[in-house]
C-alpha cells in the first residue's frame, strides 16, 4: 500500500430521517458528536445543504432538494451527541408526500380526507347538481303517474266502466250495488239472472249497520 493510500480519510456513511407537522418539516441526520464550529447549515426556499467537517475523516456535505417551498429566515438546527435536528418552517400549511422531489409535485395534498356519508354522488357536466334531489323529484313524478293500490284498482273499473257497453256498465252498476261493494261483474248474461250476494273477502264478516 502506498503512502497516499494509506494517508487517505475514511468515508462517513450518514443516514437521515425526517418528520412534519402542520407547520414545519424536521430533517434528523444521525452523526455523532459533531461539534458546532465543523458544522455548517445554509437554507434556501426549495434547497438545504448542510456542511460537516471531519479531524479524523471525511467532510460531509449533504443537499436536500425539497418538494415544496420553505422560510429560510424561520428554519433553524441544533447539535445533540447523537444526531443533528434542522427544522424547516413551511411557507404554506400543507402536508408533504415526500420530503424531496421534483417541483411538479402537487402543492396542496390534504392532511384529513372527510368521509362523506350516503350514496356517490353521480358524476355531472353541470357544477353543484344534487341528484339525490333529482332522483326524488323523479319518483314523486312517477308516484303520480302510477297509483297503487285501491287508487289504481279503482282507475282500472272507471276505464272499464267508460269503454264498457251498456250491458257492461248494467253488470258493474247491478253487481256492486247488490253486493254492497264486495262484487263487480262485467258479465250481464250471468248477473242479470239472479240477485248478486254479499261475498266479503276471506276471514270477514259481512254485518249490516
């Protein structure tokens, strides 16, 4: 081995880590015991580096390129025995996806994402339409048009009553009156030959009052 070889530093492999809150970013670079006059922090909007001097090793430079913008005036570090902490003021309140990144990134990407409860909301050309109130709007339209029970039953006799012949609307008059309501026949032939009874529905009672 040659003198130059041998007179070489050894490389310091530095590992980092960082953290957020709402309004700022801590960078954490894990170096021991580093003393404050071999260090050297700068800070930039979109770039933080940081310069480590050595006796025995390497000097360190470390670049952080960031993917959102910061407050150099308000960024600050400190020096513990194990680490160094450089915090970053944010100059927006947003949460970041990545500490570093290309400036295309997405500025703004939400904290909380509220859950919204009910049915998905159907994708419309028109901004601010309510289809929950469309889709009732739509059901009342159809309630109208389409009665149901005893409604509907009773629409069927009167347009059977209004299209029906003489002998047709006789049978229906003749049936229901003498059933008192219980019957209705179209069939003349076969109501015209006797009195129509009383038939009430399964498991009543037919009581005159």
């Amino acid at each position: 081995m040659s003198e130059s070889e041998s007179s070489e530093k050894p490389k310091v492999q530095v590992k980092h880590d960082w953290y957020q809150t709402d309004a700022a970013v801590v960078i954490t670079v894990l170096v021991k015991n580093v003393k404050e006059e071999n260090l050297s922090v700068n800070f930039a909007k979109t770039c933080v580096t940081a310069k480590i001097k050595f006796p025995e090793q390497d000097d360190i430079e470390l670049k952080f390129n960031l993917s959102h913008e910061v407050v150099p005036e308000q960024c600050s570090y400190k020096i513990t025995p194990s680490k160094i902490e450089v915090k970053l003021k944010k100059s927006e309140g947003i949460r970041w996806a990545k500490l570093e990144g290309p400036e295309d990134l997405p500025k703004a990407i939400p904290v909380e994402v509220a859950q919204t409860s009910g049915p998905p909301a159907y994708p419309t050309s028109k901004k601010g339409k309510d289809w929950s109130v469309v889709e009732k709007e739509i059901k009342e339209e159809e309630a109208k048009e389409k009665p149901e029970g005893e409604e509907a039953l009773n629409k069927l006799f009167q347009e059977i009553y209004g299209k029906g012949s003489d002998e047709v609307k006789r049978a229906m008059n003749k049936s229901y009156m003498e059933s008192g309501g219980t019957v209705l026949s179209t069939n003349w032939d076969e109501i015209s030959k006797e009195k129509v009874g009383v038939k009430p529905p399964d498991g009543m009672e037919w009581k005159k009052w």
